[in-house]
RNA sequence: GUGGGAGUAGCUCAGCUGGUGGUAGCACCUGGUUGUGGCCCAGGAGGUCGUGGGUUCAAGUCCCAUCUCUCACCCCA
C-alpha cells in the first residue's frame, strides 16, 4: 500500500515554504509594530471550551471538529477560544489594562476540501483584549489591512455591526418574522436557515435569495443607541486613518460570540471562498468563558489563503533558492577528505558552503554548483592537494585563479571577504 | 452529508470512431570536453495506463464497481 497524506492535509514542500516564511516574517515585524507579543498555544483545549465560544449550536461545533470524545479533547478549529482560556488561565490582565496579542498556527475542522478550504489549515490570529473603544477597533482593521498591502495583496474590507445581547435579540424577531412572511420564495436551505440561523439567510448566494433580502429589516436600523454610536464611531476613526472599507449589512459571522463592530477582506481567487481574513469584536465572552470582564477584538488571516493570493501575483517571481557562497568540488578520496574538514570550517565560519561526497565527475559537480547558483566553486584534486593550493573559480565572471591552502581554512574565509561574499 | 469533473513517467500532459504505451515538454543520468556549470547536440533510464471485475479476437480507450484526488453545495479563514 502506497502511503499518503491524509485528505484535507496538505505537504507544504521547500518551494512554497518560502511564501510561507514571507507571511511569518512580515507579519511578525507589522505585530510588533503596534506593540502585540507572540503567545504560542497548545493545539488541543478541553472540547468544552470550543462548545462554550464558538457556539454549541453552530456547525463548527456540532459535526466539523476532530474530537477524542473518550478523553473529553479536541483538536482547536479557531484560535481565540485557546488565546482567551490561556489569557484567563494565566491572569494576564492583572499585567497592563489593555492586551495585544498574536499566535500562528494549526487549526482543524472536518469539512469536504475544496480550493482554499482544508482540515489541517494554517491562521495567524491577532486580538486586543481589555479596550472597547471604537478607534481601537479601526486600529485593528487599519493593521490588517496594512499586512495585506506590505504584502502586496489588495483586498477590500467590509464591515458590519452585529449589535449586542441587548439590540441582536430584537432584530432577530423582526428578521425571523419577514423571513417566515416570503418562507416560500427561498431556497430550501434558507427555509432551513430560518428556524436554525437565521442570520446565515442574509449571506446566501442563491440569486433569488438576495433578492429576497434586499428588503428585509436592516440590523443597521436595529442597533441599540450604544451599539448605534460605536459603530459611527468607528466609520469616523477609519475615515480618519483614510483606510478604505464598505458597510455590508449583510455579512454575517458563523462563531456565536461575535458582538458589535465585524470585519472581512475579501479578496478574488480563492475559489468559491472570498474572505482571506475575517474578524470582529466579542464583548462578553471572556466573561462567558470564567474570566474578568473585560471586552475583546481579534482577527484571523488564512495563511493558505494568502499563499494563494501570493502566488496569483507574482507567478513571474520564480522561487530562485538562496544563492550558495562556495561549491567545493573534490576530485579523489583524499582530496573529498580534506574537502569535507575545509567546508565544515567555511560553515563554521559562517559561510554557505556545499560539496557533493559521491565522487562525481568534475563536470557534474560544476553542474551542481551551478544549479545551486553558487557564487565561486573552488576545485581540489589530488594535484591541487599535494601543492596545497586549490582552484578558485568565480562562477559569475568566468574566471579563476590558483590559491594556496596553506594558511588553512582561516585564509579561504579572508579571500572569500575580500570576493565580496 | 450532497453533486459535477479527473486519475497515463518524478512533474505537466498527448493518445481521435477500441488495433504494438508517446522521438512530447520540464526534471534526472551519461557522453560530446582523460579535470571546469548555465546554452547547444547526441544518447539513456524511468509506466502493473489508480484498483478489481466485465464486454471483445483485441481495452489506456467501452460498461460496472471501488479507491483516490479535485471543484462546487453546505459551512467557513
């Protein structure tokens, strides 16, 4: 039997680890720009945790998550549940009044793979904790939206109010109740919709369906006075950062916990899927969930995703590996020898060295120093040994010139510094 | 969970209405240069045509089953 990844899983091979490693670097350097710190979680939490936060009757919850129901454990679909769990565990509000933080890492949800949908997929995860003010939430959005132009990504950015446990539940009524007078006019998922999540109606893709809801009640026209000011606040302080978005009464977010101000880039390519990040605020739940009460605001980019993006853009930008310093190309046992202990005092030394312990012919292994886009190969037969001296040859000039060896590995390393290394 | 599409060399793929698996491209190895890379030329290696049945004188090709991948629905980053 012929062994293979499993479906939904995904080998990231060297040649796209290096979009991957552009993602991390730059979105490290754009966090600590605006003062978040890295928290590293574990992959599996309590299932309770996820029930609690996410939502015991969303679909997450109810069939997509990878559970050891005998051992009460589950491998994490989101990030913030486990963020907040170690954020209360660890009492991390008692440090400073206003938290930034920042994780990479692993999610799992069992769903049927699709472009730009895995169960094994990657996020990076960034939230604020302990600050409800209306510029933070435009702080926020405005990083994100920075990442993804540093990263030479364009994508727009929606934006909605979910309002609060104090304005959702009326709304929902009003929704439900225009919902039920057109019922037979939707899509049968929608009719489904109705009685389970009413909300999700709003963002059906079926063309009649949309059309249904233009005219259903606007969550906008529903907020409560506070809900009402935040939300303008927030449009104000985004005008302000002269970051561009558009107000989508329709987005909707499929975690329970989500409160007042919501967000998505979007972004084309990905398939049927279009958000490349997606986030928002959730007020209440790290009071839900045993902590203090303190207010909250996180989003989450998939890093799939944005690799996918990436490579739409730049295709022309071929992945050229790192260029090597040196190829040593031994010819004979004893001069493989004593090219082994040179190239390990090059490396030593800090110089990116390689050599090949085959015994290939010289020809081949110029080869290999060429496709490495070695900048010298220095060449070392038994001739070269016995006077202690060796070839060096510049790759990209085409030229070169006897060295001695005698100085050993310490005068290589001058010679190289002075090449330009 | 539901539907569409596809499985031929390491990769990308030809292969028409069944009639010997492609001088195909990229990659790999060797030689052209007894010790000098990229370009070029010549040669070479590499495949149970996803798997199992069936129809047929004959199946990569047609039929059935099955596995896998993929796109989409659902849902979501």
């Amino acid at each position: 039997m012929k062994l293979k990844a499993l479906n939904g899983f995904k080998d990231i091979l060297p040649a796209e680890a290096i979009g991957w490693q552009q993602i991390e670097y730059l979105s490290r350097d754009i966090f600590q720009r605006f003062g978040y710190k890295e928290i590293r979680l574990p992959i599996m939490e309590e299932t309770e945790l996820f029930a609690r936060s996410i939502g015991q009757a969303t679909d997450i919850v109810e069939k997509e998550m990878y559970t050891f129901p005998d051992k009460g454990i589950t491998l994490r679909p989101e990030a913030t549940a486990s963020l907040l769990r170690a954020f209360i565990e660890h009492n991390m509000h008692v440090q400073q009044p206003v938290t930034r933080l920042y994780t990479f890492g692993p999610m799992f949800r069992h769903e049927r793979p699709q472009k730009g949908r895995l169960r094994q997929f990657h996020q990076l995860d960034a939230e604020i904790i302990g600050a409800d003010e209306p510029l933070v939430d435009a702080e926020m959005m405005a990083m994100g939206q920075l990442l993804l132009t540093e990263l030479g990504l364009e994508a727009s950015l929606e934006i909605n109010s979910l309002g609060c446990p104090s304005c959702r539940p009326a709304f929902r009524e009003k929704l439900v109740a225009y919902l039920q007078k057109f019922e037979v006019q939707f899509c049968s998922d929608c009719r489904r919709r109705t009685q389970t999540n009413p909300l999700r109606v709003l963002d059906c893709k079926n063309p009649r369906c949309r059309e249904l809801v233009q005219n259903a009640p606007s969550i906008l026209h529903s907020l409560c006075p506070d809900c009402k000011d935040h939300f303008e606040l927030v449009q104000d302080a985004m005008n302000n950062l002269e970051v561009a978005y558009s107000v989508n009464r329709f987005m909707v977010r499929g975690l329970d916990y989500y409160t007042r101000t919501t967000f998505e880039f979007i972004a084309g390519n990905l398939g049927a899927q279009s958000a490349v990040g997606a986030g928002g605020r959730y007020d209440g739940l790290i009071k839900d969930l045993g902590g203090p009460e303190l207010s909250g605001i996180g989003f989450a980019m998939g890093i799939e995703r944005l690799v996918l993006l990436m490579q739409e853009k730049k295709n022309s930008e071929q992945c050229q590996p790192a260029a090597t310093d040196i190829y040593v190309a031994a010819l004979g046992d004893d001069a493989t020898r004593y090219a082994s202990v040179l190239v390990h005092s090059l490396r030593k030394n800090g110089i990116k060295a390689a050599m090949d312990y085959s015994g290939r012919s010289l020809k081949a292994q110029m080869k290999l120093a060429g496709r490495l886009n070695s900048r010298f190969a220095l060449i070392l037969g038994d001739q070269e040994l016995e006077n202690e001296e060796a070839i060096l040859r510049n790759m990209k000039k085409q030229d070169q010139q006897n060295i001695s060896l005698q100085g050993g590995p310490a005068d290589l390393v001058k010679i190289l510094e002075i090449s330009n290394i």
